[in-house]
C-alpha cells in the first residue's frame, strides 16, 4: 500500500516555476580597480524566475532581468551613467544546465 501511494506521487511529479522574491534577493557584484581596490555595488531592481523539475533537474532553468539603471555604487559621481545604463535598459541573464 505504502509502494503504490509513492508510486503515485512521483508519476505526478513535474517542472514548478517561482518568482523571485525582489524584496529578499540581493545582486551584489564588486570589480577590482588594478588588483588594489575594489568597488563594491549593488542592482536594486530586478524581476526573475525559475523552474524546478526535480524528476529532470537538467531540465530546469533560471533567468533574471535587472534593470541597470538601478546600479548603486554608494557614489553619487559613479553611478549615474555607469554601465551606460541610459542606454542599456535592462540586463537580462539566463542559465540551463541542457
């Protein structure tokens, strides 16, 4: 009896998508300046997805879109044309493992 419900269970599995949660997920990078000094920042605006199958995890798949004018450098000279980010709107990132 216990055989048969856990055959049924995993014959139902398949892909679960979710959203990303904005307000508790951080994109944080920090470049080196001549192996010196680094600088640190961080995107505040983002929107992404990803899609979990745990029968076929090499099927899943990850993208984010980050909106790089919300760069943050914590510097008010740097950030606002950095990354040309007038210009590139937005920053759109995937990853698939097939």
């Amino acid at each position: 009896m216990v055989l048969a419900a856990i055959v049924s269970w995993t014959g139902l599995a398949h892909a679960e998508k979710y959203a990303i949660d904005s307000s508790h997920t951080a994109i944080i990078f920090g470049v080196s300046h001549l192996k010196y000094s680094f600088t640190y920042g961080r995107f505040n605006k983002m929107i992404g997805s990803y899609v979990l199958d745990r029968a076929n995890p090499a099927t899943s798949k990850f993208e984010i879109t980050i909106d790089a004018s919300s760069i943050d450098t914590n510097d008010e000279k740097r950030a606002p044309g950095c990354l040309a980010s007038t210009r590139s709107g937005e920053c759109i990132l995937g990853l698939a493992t097939a």
